[in-house]
C-alpha cells in the first residue's frame, strides 16, 4: 500500500470573504504553518509505506507554503511533497487539482506538465455514491503522467441517535440546534457511521479491481483477462464462469488465471454449451485463492457479466378479438380517438390529452405535463440555488406551437411540437411530442427537445409526469 500522508491545512472558509489566501501568504503565521508540518513528519516519519507528504489543499498559496515545503526537505529529502493550490508546482514536486472533470484530466494527460500530476480529491461520495468512476479510472490507466486519485471519503460522520422507539439514526448539521451548519455534508463517504460498506464502495472496488475480463468473440467463448498488478502475477487468482438462461444455470467452469505477468494480458477460453432460444449471459468472478490480512481465501476480486444471446423466442402477437378500425372526431377545440373500448381525446390548445376512457372508467386524473426537475442527489441541491433558481427553471412555461393528426391502416398519430421557456430570458427547448394509439388499445408516445437561445450548461433530463387512475 502506498499512502499520501496529509498534514491537513484546509482554510477554504476564508474565499468566503474573498481571499482564501489571506493566512496562506501572510508572514505572520509562518510559525504555525511550519510547526505543523514538521509535527506531522516526526510523528509519521518511520512508515514506509508513505511515499508522499502532503502539505494540505484548498488554502490559496503563498509564503507559508514555500516555507513548509522547505521545512519538510530538510527534514526529509527522500519523500515527494505534495500540495493542491501550487497549480503551477513552483515548489511542489507533484503538481495537483480537486474534482477535475475528465476531458480536462485527459487534455492534462495528452499535455504534461514537467512534473507528475495527481488528481487529489474526486468522486464525492454521498448519497448512493460517486458518479464516473470508470470514465476517470479509464484516464488514469492511459496515462503514465498522471498517478491517480483519492476519493473523498472514506467515511460518513454522523453521530448514531436512537429515539423513542429504538429506531436507530444519525444525526447532522442542524440537528443540534445549530446554525449555521453544512447540514448533511457529513455524510459522504464510501462506508456508513458504523462501518458497514455503502452501494459506492461496492462500485469502486469493481473498477479498481486488479483484474480485467474483456470480451473479445463471444460467440466462439474467446475473452481476455488484464493483470493491473505492478509487481505480482495471477497465479493466485481463480477465474469462476457460469452460463445462465434466464434462471437456469447451464453451465459451470473454473481456470487458473496462471503466467500472466504485471501490467500484461493473456487470452481465456470458455467452454460453451449448446444455446437455445432463451435470453442467456456469462457471469464471471475472479476470486483470490490465498487468505489475506483483510479477506478469508476465495474472496471475490471482482464480477463481470457478458451478454450471449438475446431472447430469439417469437411472442405470441396479441390480437384482439373485438379491435376495430379507429375512428376520429375532429372539432374546433379537441380531436378524439375511438376504439372498441376506449376514447382518447387530445386538446388543440394544449396538444395533450384531457380524456382517456377505458370500458366507460376514466384512467386519466391528470394531464400530462413535461417534467425537466428530478429528486436531486445532495451534491446537486448547490447547482439547484445556483443554477435553476436564477434561471427560473422551476416556472418554465409551455405553448403549443402546432397540431397535427395522422391516421393510416391500424393506428393513429398524434403529433403536437410545443415551446418551453421561462418568463423574461432568451433560451427554452422545442419540444415534439408523438402519440401512437393503435386498433388494440394501445396508447404510445415519444418525447423529444431541442434547446435553443443561451441554454444554462446543465441540461436535465426531459419526461413529463401525468395522472393515471390505478
């Protein structure tokens, strides 16, 4: 294991009144700076498992780093020293960002800098967990200049509660009373309070596996397994292989991930059965033979699942005994659709349904209404207040823009192009709605948006939500 020692300076609270360097560059605090270093180094000084020290982030830059990072080689010049706002690595020897999107981590890979580069803190880990971890690791892996990653965090802080019934919970920022707080930005990291994994963790440990399986012909059982080992190879690894149709296990089949040398590639050969016409996947499971200090022998290294034939099955068409031709009644305001059983009727001012009736029983309890909000993840609610208030999102307005009713053998369409924009600012998205109600009862639609004008950078994802009688 390889560990970047942090010495921790972290006064980032100071952009908010406008210099985050205001201690950083001030001569006055040089002493405090430089002894908390220097502490650091002789308390951690005999592990050799550190290879980095690192001076801390999100401080600005000034005097008071310089002097750190020299106090730190003089103290010891066999370690690298590490320090986030040094954008321009001026004294460090690594250079660093925080939660840098990928194209520019890979722009930062295609151009070097001189010195190695490190992303220092990424994958904010609340909620469910991070997000691209796959899309950064696939960064990491193309290019030798830049080392990795360190994921903020590796657990949740809150502060187990029970109440009045025994129900056990954890508490954050506000639930003392307290103000101001960071509310729940306690709780971001890869494990729970007590210890007990989350669903990110479980994300990362598949991407970071040290193992990679890669399909290359299916058809004829062929895969390729990756060793991104540094210094061992595979001889102690276990590759299990299951072939399954829906539910039913077909075959089973273990190999010895034997001769694969660090940071190389050998080809695999799966056995095959005979495959009918149900839908069936290979699932494979790398598991590490030996016991270790953190896992009892057999312990799963990593999963992967590879599609081998889709459900051939022909269905049965469902067919109608009383379906009849659709018939259309076409007036000023509305147009409706009727069926053997059911009626479907769509305004001319909105484009939309306000009727839809199914053996006599109304299904429809509310219109259908195009939907650009979702739940928010928590590290979202910023761009929320930062973003779709300030560009009033929230109140975006839609006007149908034209009508338009095809009919044809067995089906009718409905199609209505409408504009949603929010009141006074010059951007929106045109819509096009395509409703498909076929002589079987049917009812279909397609939804689809084009922005136009300055739209903001985040674009949401576009639904609607309507009422539907259960």
């Amino acid at each position: 294991m390889f560990v970047m020692a942090e010495t921790d300076v972290e006064s980032h609270g100071f952009a908010n009144v406008g210099d985050i360097s205001r201690i950083t560059d001030d001569p006055q605090w040089e002493k405090v700076y430089v002894e908390r270093i220097v502490r650091h180094i002789h308390a951690q000084k005999n592990h050799p498992s550190i290879i980095i020290w690192s001076l801390g982030n999100e401080s600005g830059y000034g005097c008071n780093i310089r002097a750190m990072y020299h106090a730190a080689k003089a103290l010891d010049d066999t370690r690298l020293v590490h320090y986030e706002e040094d954008r321009d690595a001026e004294v460090v020897d690594i250079i660093s960002t925080m939660y840098t999107r990928v194209p520019l981590m890979n722009e930062f890979g295609e151009y070097p800098h001189p010195k190695p580069r490190i992303i220092c803190e990424y994958a904010h880990a609340m909620g469910n967990g991070p997000g691209g971890l796959t899309e950064y690791q696939n960064v990491f892996y193309k290019h030798d200049c830049i080392q990795g990653h360190y994921v903020w965090e590796w657990c949740d802080h809150g502060i187990q509660a029970q109440d009045d019934n025994g129900n056990v919970w954890y508490k954050f920022g506000g639930d003392y009373g307290d103000y101001p707080n960071n509310y729940n930005f306690c709780l971001d990291g890869l494990i729970y309070s007590d210890q007990t994994p989350r669903p990110g963790l479980k994300e990362y440990k598949q991407v970071i596996a040290p193992v990679k399986i890669h399909a290359l012909d299916l058809t004829r059982g062929e895969l390729k397994v990756e060793n991104k080992l540094w210094f061992t190879t595979l001889d102690d690894y276990t590759l299990h292989a299951e072939v399954r149709a829906e539910g039913e296990t077909l075959a089973t089949q273990q190999i010895k991930l034997r001769d694969v040398a660090p940071n190389s590639e050998a080809p695999l050969q799966i056995t095959l059965p005979q495959l009918d016409a149900r839908e069936t996947f290979l699932n494979i499971t790398v598991t590490k033979d030996s016991r270790t200090r953190y896992s009892e022998a057999g312990h799963s290294i990593a999963t992967y699942q590879f599609p081998l034939k889709e459900n051939t099955a022909q269905p049965v068409p469902f067919a109608p005994n009383n379906a009849r031709p659709l018939t259309l009644e076409d007036d000023r305001l509305s147009c409706t659709v009727r069926g053997y059983n059911f009626a479907i009727t769509f305004s001319k001012m909105s484009g939309k349904p306000t009727s839809w009736q199914v053996n006599g029983e109304s299904l429809l309890t509310r219109e259908p209404k195009i939907n650009f909000f979702k739940p928010m993840i928590d590290n979202h609610k910023q761009e929320y207040e930062g973003l779709w208030q300030p560009n009033h999102l929230q109140i975006m307005q839609e006007h149908l823009r034209d009508f338009a009713v095809e009919q044809s053998d067995g089906e009718v369409l409905i199609i209505s192009r409408t504009v949603i924009a929010p009141p006074v600012f010059d951007f929106g998205m045109r819509c096009t709605y395509i409703w498909r109600i076929t002589a079987d009862g049917q009812v279909n639609v397609a939804l689809s948006g084009e922005r136009y004008g300055d739209y903001p950078h985040i674009i949401p994802c576009i639904g609607f939500t309507m009422g539907i009688n259960g």
